[in-house]
C-alpha cells in the first residue's frame, strides 16, 4: 500500500532563517505531488505541484520555493523565512485526475 | 475569489442523528468533487468524491450529493457519531488538472 511521510511534524524558526521540508511517497511511481498551506481559520491553498521529475508548478507568488530530486521526493524551500510563512504546511500526492489526493500528516511551522 | 464556498464555519448534532455539510461552487468547470475529514495536527483524509457525471454517491455512512445547476454538494452522515466530529473540507477540480481547491472547511461536533 501506499504510505506519505512528511517530516518535521513540528518547526520553529527564527525570521530570516532558511527552511527546507520533506516529503517522500512509497508503494507508488510517478505520482503528482503538491504542496499545500493552511493559514489558521483558513482553507488549504496549494502552492506547488509537480507531475516527474524536475517539474515544479507554483500556483502562487511567494517566498517560497519546491523541488523533486527524485521520482517520490518533494521538497519545499526557503532561503529566508518570513513572519508570514508560518502555518500548516501539508504535502500530498496522487496518481491521475478524479483520483483522490492523500495527504500526509503536516508540518507546523512557527516563525518567531 | 472563493471558487469553493463553505458559508457555515461550524454545526453541532446529537448522536444518531443525520449531519448534513453543505458546499457551494462558482466554477461551472469543475466536474470532481471530493470531501475529506480532518482532525487537529493531522492531514485531511479522504471521505468520499462524486464526478460530475452523478448525482449521488454513497460509501457506508456517507452519501454525497451534487446539484449541479445550483452548483452545490452537500455531505450526509448517517447516523452521526462522536468520533466524526472534525473539520470538513470540501474541494473541486477542473478538467484536465488535478489541482484541487478546497472550501474553508465546517467544523463538525456530534454530541452524546
């Protein structure tokens, strides 16, 4: 079966510092894989999709940045956190369209 | 622009009783719709989905239905129990893409 890991499940940053999250699929090849963020009380808003390897999408403009070094492997990034990046950071993947996405289980991040 | 619309942030319902979620949509392109469960720290998971070719889809306890000349979905749990209560999002996509976009999301509690 396929499994998502996310990690850290927890984060707390200086502002100004760099961060960089990771999320790896197994049981699965070649899936979509996304990026989203919830903002507390808000909804989930996608910031970056990716369908292989190398090919990075980003739905919004941001201090933000994603990567995928490998066919199961999404990475998202900064080089210089923001007091506004904090929040629910949530990566999810799935195989084709009308086709549910699965999420793995976050990553809070706080930005001090 | 809120393309996916959940006008009612919370509802409460006694055990054993029916728990209804409502959904509204602008994008006459969607034709994918989906309703995932989330507690507190942890990602969504998938309930249920509907194409836009149906009407009506039922797995168990969940049945979700789309009025798509009012452009709307609503989730029916029967009965309730306690263990559903958690946030409900609902999410659409358009087309030839899987991107998803979510509602805000109803915060569900079932009491004894």
């Amino acid at each position: 079966s396929q499994t998502i890991h996310q990690w850290p499940a927890t984060l707390v940053q200086p502002v100004g510092s760099p961060l960089s999250l990771e999320c790896t699929v197994e049981g699965t090849s070649n899936p979509n894989l996304y990026w989203y963020r919830q903002a507390a009380g808000r909804g989930l808003q996608l910031l970056f999709y990716s369908v292989g390897i190398g090919q990075i999408s980003s739905e919004v403009p941001q201090n933000l940045s994603a990567s995928r070094p490998q066919d199961r492997q999404f990475i998202l990034s900064s080089k210089k956190l923001l007091l506004s990046d904090s929040g629910f950071y949530l990566c999810a993947w799935s195989l084709t369209r009308h086709q549910p996405q699965h999420f793995g289980d976050g990553t809070r991040l706080s930005i001090l | 622009d809120q393309q996916v619309k959940q006008n009612s942030p919370s509802l409460s319902v006694q055990e054993g009783r029916i728990s209804i979620l409502n959904c509204d949509y602008t994008n006459s392109m969607f034709d994918y719709f989906l309703w995932y469960k989330k507690y507190p720290a942890e990602g969504p998971t998938f309930l249920i989905s509907i194409s836009s070719i149906k009407d009506k889809n039922e797995d168990g306890r969940f049945t979700v239905f789309l009025n798509k000349s009012a452009k709307h979905l609503s989730l029916h749990i029967v009965p309730s129990q306690p263990g559903d209560s958690a946030v409900y999002f609902c999410a659409a996509s358009a087309g030839d893409t899987d991107k998803l976009i979510f509602g805000t999301g109803t915060r569900l509690q079932v009491f004894p």
